[in-house]
C-alpha cells in the first residue's frame, strides 16, 4: 500500500491517504513536543518505537476484545489503520495522581487514587486541550449519541485493566494514560491514534523510575533508553 496525499500532520504523526478509500497510513515522526508544543525536540528513533509498542499494545487490546483502527505495520514509521473520524474528546484513565491531576486539584503526586479516574479533555490545541463535562461534550456536539459518552468510558477502563495488568507482569506501573477514538464507516467506535510512552505514563515498580514523555516534559534526559526499554519489556521480559 503506498502513500497518497498528506491528509493531516499532529505533532507526532503524520496521516496519509491511500488507495483504498478506507485506509490510512500513519506515519510516527521523531519529534518530541510538550505543554502544548512550546518545548518541541527531535529524538532520532523515537517514532520508530512508539510504531512498534503501538503495534504490540494494539495487538494485545484487539486480542482482547477492543475494536481498534489498526491494520499492519508495513515497516518501521509506518502503520496501516481503518480511516476514522475522530472524535474530538481525549480520554485520560488515571491509576495514579501526577501531572495535570495533581497540580490542578492538589493531590500529592504518586497518589494511588481510590478507584480508576476517567475525565475527558477536549481535543483543541488552540483552547489547550480544557478539561470538559459530559454535559460539555453534547453541547459541544462532539459525539453522535448521548450514550457513546458512556461507551468511550467504558472502552477507557477496559483498556486500563488489560493494560495495567499486562505491564505489572513487566515490572511496570501503568499510572495514566490517553487515548483517542474514532467513528469508522458503520459508525462503530474504535481505539485511534496511538498507545505509547508518549501518550502513557509507566513508573518502574521497584526503582520507581519514569519510563515515558515525562523525562522529556521534565528534561529528565535518557527519553530513547526509557522508551526502549518500554519496548524490551513488552516483547517479553517479564520480571
Ligand atoms: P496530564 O497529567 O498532563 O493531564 O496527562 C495525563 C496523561 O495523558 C499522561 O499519560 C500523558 C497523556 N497526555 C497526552 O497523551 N497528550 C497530552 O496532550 C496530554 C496533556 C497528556
């Protein structure tokens, strides 16, 4: 399957056409970006690995049950996905408190929340992605029915169940992460865009150590050593 004409360019990834009317090619960039893309690097080999632990985690979540957009993976940057309309919410899953959760409510960072925190943002970089309501999302017009805001809840904590068990059996603490959606032709909802140590957040479970975009937000340093091992533990390493 080859490219056609560039359909989108995000920060990470780059969506092109192809000659079926119902397929993507997704193309992972190396670029590294940050509070809403004011710190911004490149990583050579970056977008190579998070194809490859997108791969994987998109593998395990269908073997599973969740409906994705993924089809093939073509060769290292590359992934072949079902064309979807992308929903315009971001689902983050918190196990959990850092980042955006802690600053905002004051919540000691590495707290482990009482039960799994699922909140929408609304996917707008102009607005800085805020952080919406149910409510918000239908006024917002943002889904096609009322009960698919449920759905996508649902879809997150099922995701983060496979997930985090998959990744405590690797010695890794899943401690948040986002994911996107998507409408494909039928208008089922399917799993879009990426899962990866960009959009997750995973702490080693003994040395409590980040493995993921965290060492670059917090110029940490070691982001390509952090996400190989991510991958090294995927591909089997259980500790
Ligand atoms: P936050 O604590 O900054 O809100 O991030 C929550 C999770 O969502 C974390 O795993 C990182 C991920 N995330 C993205 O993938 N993209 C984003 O734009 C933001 C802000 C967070």
């Amino acid at each position: 399957m080859q490219k056609r004409d560039l359909l989108y360019e995000g920060k990470a990834k780059r969506l092109f056409t192809t000659d079926d009317d119902n397929l993507l090619i997704a193309e992972f960039k190396d670029d590294l970006t940050a509070f809403n893309g004011e710190k911004h690097d490149t990583e050579a080999g970056k977008g190579a690995l998070n194809n490859r632990i997108s791969t994987e985690l998109f593998k395990l979540l269908e073997s599973k049950g969740i409906p994705t957009h993924y089809v093939d993976t073509p060769d290292e940057n590359h992934m072949l996905v079902k064309k979807v309309e992308i929903i315009l919410i971001e689902v983050v899953v918190r196990n959990i408190a850092t980042g955006s959760l802690s600053k905002r409510l004051g919540i000691e960072d590495g707290t482990k929340l009482p039960f799994t925190l699922v909140e929408f943002y609304y996917k707008r970089d102009d607005l800085n992605d805020p952080i919406i309501n149910d409510e918000h999302c239908l006024i917002l017009d943002l889904v096609r029915h009322e009960g698919d805001l449920e759905e996508l809840k649902r879809l997150g904590r099922e995701i983060n169940v496979i997930l985090k068990s998959f990744f405590a059996d690797k010695g890794l603490n899943l401690v948040d992460f986002k994911v996107e959606f998507g409408y494909d032709r039928e208008g089922n909802i399917l799993l879009a865009d990426e899962i990866s140590p960009d959009s997750c957040r995973f702490w080693d479970m003994e040395s409590g150590e980040k493995l993921d975009k965290d060492r670059f937000r917090q110029g940490l340093g070691g982001v390509k050593v952090a996400y190989e091992e991510v991958l090294k533990r995927i591909l089997g390493e259980n500790k």
